[in-house]
C-alpha cells in the first residue's frame, strides 16, 4: 500500500477543514462545530492508521513522498514538496491530531464570538504542526514552521483575555525574529553543502533536503567556527520556540491570554517544535557545535528548571502557574538531550510527548474551571472534589503524571533523562563536577515540581469548601464535567498510562532515528569536543599504552 499518499491527505485534510468552516458560516454554531468535530476525528484516524502500519527496525523511513516544486537540478536549485515520517516526528505527529480533538471539545461551549473563523484557525494551526513534523525539505519545514505563528496570533489576539492583542504581538515578534535567524542558518548549511564536490545532485546545485544535507554534513562537516556560528543562529529560532531560560519571557503571557484550545496546543506541540528543531538539525548536522555548546545549554536547561519551579511556587493564578510548569519541564528535555548520550536523549524525545499529554490534559482542566467560574485565581477555590468529583480525578491524575508518579508517562521519561546525565558526570573527564552539579540540581527540580503542583491540587480541591459565584449566563453548566469533557480527558488518559507502563512501545520506534541523529554529536564528544566527554575511558587509555613503544 502507498502510505505516502495517505500521509499527505492528513497534512492537507485540516487545511480542507478550515475552507469548510468558512463555507458553513451561514449555518450556525452548531453545524460548525459538529464538522469542525467530524475533520479532528477524521484527521486522528487517519493518523492512528498510519502510527499502526510505522515499521519496526533500523530503517523506519514511512511513507516518504517527494516532488519537484521549485527548480530543479538542472538550474541549480530544488527544492521539493518532500514528507515523511521516522521515528522522531511520528509520535509529534500523532499528539497534533489527538489535541486537535482535544482542543474542538474543550471549545464547544466556550467559544460563541464567530466560531466559524475560530475553528477556521484552529484546523489551520493543526494542519501547520502536522506540516512541521512531516517535512523533509527545509523549506518547506520553514515554511509551515513560520506559517503556525499567523493562526495561533489570530487565536490569541481575538479569542484571548484582557491583554490579548500586547501578548499576540509579543509571542509573534519573539518568535518570528528568533525563526528570522534561523532561516540564514539553515542557508548557510545549504551553501556548503552545494559547494562539496560529492554534493547531492552535484556540486552547485542547492539541495535543500533534510535527509541528504545531514550525509553530507557526516562525510565533511562545516569548520569548526562556522559550526559554531550557524550552531547559535539556529539556536535563536529554536530556544525561543522551546522556550529555553532566558527567551521565555513571552510564554506565560501569550498562554494566560490565549484561550484554552490554543494553550493546550500551544504547550502540548507548539513549544516541541524548539527541541524538535535542536534534534533534527543542530545535533546531527553540526555536531561538534553540539558538543563544545553542550554544557553551556545543559546550565540554561537546569537554571529553567530552578527559575520555572521557585516562579510557579510563587503564582496566584492557575494557568500563570502551569505556564511556568513548561518552562520547567521544558527544560528537562533539552537536559535530557544535550546530555548526548543514548538514555538521554531517548528519555528527552519521550517527555517531549509526554510533557504534551499532561500539560495539554491540565490546561484543558483549567479552562473548564474557568468557563464555569470565571476565574482561576487559587484563592478562590477550596474542597471543590465534593463538588467536582470528577474534575478533580482527572485533574490529579494529569497532576501525578505531570510530576513523574511511577507507571505513569511522566516517570518513563523523565528517569531515563536523569539517568542519562548522571551516566554523563561519570563519563566526563574534563570538569566532571560541574555535570554532578547539574544532575543533583536537575533532581531538585522534579522535588520542587511536585511541591508546586501538589500544593496547588491541595489548595484547589481539598478543605473546606469555597466557591466562586456562578455567572448567570453559565448557570447551564454543572459543577462537575461533562461527558463531552470527559472525552476530551480520556484519550489523553490513556496515553498517560499506556506510556508509563509500556515505553517500550513507543521508544523502540523512535530509536534507530535518534541513534542516527545523535550518533556523531555523541562521538564529537567523545572524540573532538574541548570539553572531553570520554564514554570508554579504559579503551581509551589502552589506545594509548598500544601506541606506546
């Protein structure tokens, strides 16, 4: 069967979803609502499906479809309509559809101002995601990775709260200058490659394929000031979009303002595109950068972790609270990931996904809390488990995911990622303390992490009770969820334990594409990097007792 064809219907079928929105605006919400339902549930299965028939094995390549759409080599430029997936995008993949329906029912009753325009975005803003971690083409990778901040901007400037037009343009001008950067490094890698001798295509022709660029740059890496340079212009786009401590000034504004589907999609997959970016192109394409800038990205990943926490503890408003909980959690997986080594990297790329299902799953939470009471203010709230039984189950259960509880997602990857960088202390033989220190450091983190959000459940759903008035207008509602909420929760519930409990599942179709991807950053620091990461250092020392006379 050719998969391909199938992959690319789901990447468009959002887009064909969105025109429809405009099309039935005559007809009323409800009608709107019900097909925007109907194209989220039809673009989940069609991705399950494809999830079902991923290959096993070291050469998971899926569905790769590739066309000419501007040039050609026989000009000297290609660049193709090229989509695939392997395993590091399959599963990035899958939770853009799975919060889409997440998203479309936590908006049913919520949104009644031009619904049509809303879910409009809402598809486009999907449909883009899906296009980000399908693409094998830099261009077309920029293209939809630029393309998600116009829908999401709309989302936030209209549907948003108070200050939603300062917060749209904030998260807009912040990521759009970061991505700007970005651009000319991916360029910049472009041109080398087109000037090799061996250059796909041949030499001359500017390629721009995900794919062929990283084996290029394996057989003749960029010098290693260059690496450097067009390490760090990447590094402006996508420690921004992660965000990484100090660029994430403009996340907890843009996630109070939006509404609650764009918070949910914006922390569940928005924010993985950052550590996406770093795992397909800083770390296989310049992987000596990697390596030297490891341990400078390693103290950014841990200070977030720290400052994400204490800045949590502190916060008076529910949502505020989780924003501040990504910034947290975020940095875990870029810690996981510039430990460059196997469990770290693996255990960073699983709470990727994992860190998108609780969040995603407690933002959703929060604003059901909202729509009922019109405020999310801790205070406000007390004992509300007797009124909301299972509002606060599943508010707990997303809460103990998001802290690591074990048997839940949460804790498969978090400890392989903690692992990880303690296996990287012991490894390291040039300033090894400093790589304690940010493990011991990292632990502390995930203390400080169930302390914030277990005192936030405390003061939220237990003592006495305390309950904001009901508006009038919401008097409809009743205090506990509803069905429709209910099902919006328990996919997501699912995956938290089916995760947990079997990570296998999931890694062992993600790992022949991190190995590739991490292989050569791993050997640079074992190798070349002037930090001297030394993996084997018995092997090394009797390399060196050979060579002796």
């Amino acid at each position: 069967m050719d998969y391909s064809r199938w992959l690319v219907f789901t990447i468009l079928l959002p887009f064909f979803g969105a025109f429809l929105m405009g099309a039935l605006a005559p007809m009323g919400r409800n009608v709107i609502r019900a097909a925007a339902l109907g194209v989220a549930l039809a673009t989940l299965a069609l991705t399950c499906f494809l999830a079902a028939n991923f290959p096993v094995g070291p050469e998971n390549q899926f569905a790769n479809v590739a066309h000419s759409w501007i040039g050609g080599e026989d000009i000297g430029v290609n660049v193709q309509f090229a989509v695939g997936l392997d395993g590091l995008s399959l599963w990035l993949f899958c939770l853009s559809a799975l919060l889409l329906v997440t998203s479309v029912l936590v908006s049913w009753e919520a949104i009644a101002e031009r619904p049509s325009l809303y879910y409009a975005m809402l598809l486009l803003l999907t449909g883009g995601c899906l296009g980000v971690f399908a693409a094998k083409d830099i261009i077309l990778f920029y293209i939809f990775f630029e393309f998600t901040l116009i829908p999401l901007f709309f989302l936030i400037g209209i549907w948003g709260s108070e200050e939603r037009r300062y917060a749209a343009i904030k998260f807009f001008l912040f990521t759009f200058a970061g991505s700007v950067l970005t651009f000319l490094g991916l360029l910049a890698i472009v041109f080398w490659v087109a000037n090799d001798p061996a250059a796909p295509g041949g030499q001359g022709v500017l390629t721009f394929s995900i794919p062929d660029l990283t084996a290029a740059l394996q057989t003749r890496p960029l010098p290693g000031a260059l690496q450097l340079w067009v390490f760090l212009a990447l590094f402006a786009g996508f420690a921004i979009k992660v965000p990484l401590f100090p660029l994430h000034t403009w996340l907890p504004l843009a996630h109070v303002q939006a509404p609650t589907a764009g918070s949910v999609f914006l922390a569940g997959v928005m924010l993985k595109m950052g550590t996406y970016g770093f795992l397909r192109f800083n770390i296989p394409m310049l992987p000596d950068a990697a390596a030297t800038l490891a341990p400078l990205l390693l103290w950014l990943a841990v200070i977030g972790i720290i400052y994400g926490a204490f800045v949590a503890l502190a916060q008076s408003d529910m949502k505020r609270l989780i924003a501040y909980s990504s910034v947290s959690h975020l940095g875990f997986c870029m810690l996981g990931l510039f430990a460059l080594n196997r469990l770290g990297v693996y255990g960073g790329a699983l709470q990727m996904v994992n860190h998108g299902i609780s969040t995603g799953a407690l933002f959703a939470l929060v604003g059901m809390m909202y729509e009922r009471y019109h405020t999310r203010e801790i205070r406000a709230f007390g004992g509300i488990a007797r009124r909301a039984p299972w509002l606060a189950f599943f508010f707990l259960l997303f809460t103990f995911s998001s802290i690591g509880l074990p048997g839940m997602n949460g804790f498969a990857g978090e400890f392989p990622l903690l692992a990880g960088m303690f296996q990287a202390s012991q490894t390291t033989e040039v300033w090894p303390s400093q790589y304690l220190v940010i493990a011991v450091l990292s632990v502390f983190g995930v203390v400080l992490g169930a302390w914030y959000m277990l005192w936030l459940v405390q003061r939220v759903f237990f003592g006495p009770l305390k309950e904001p008035p009901h508006n009038a207008h919401d008097a409809h509602l009743p205090a506990d969820l509803t069905w429709r909420e209910v099902a919006s929760l328990a996919p997501l519930a699912v995956f938290v334990f089916w995760i947990g409990l079997w990570p296998q599942f999931f890694l062992e179709r993600m790992a022949p594409t991190l190995d590739r991807s991490s292989n050569a950053a791993q050997q640079a620091v074992a190798e070349s990097s002037p930090w001297r990461h030394a993996p084997a250092r018995g092997v090394n020392k009797i390399a060196r007792i050979e060579q002796e006379p």
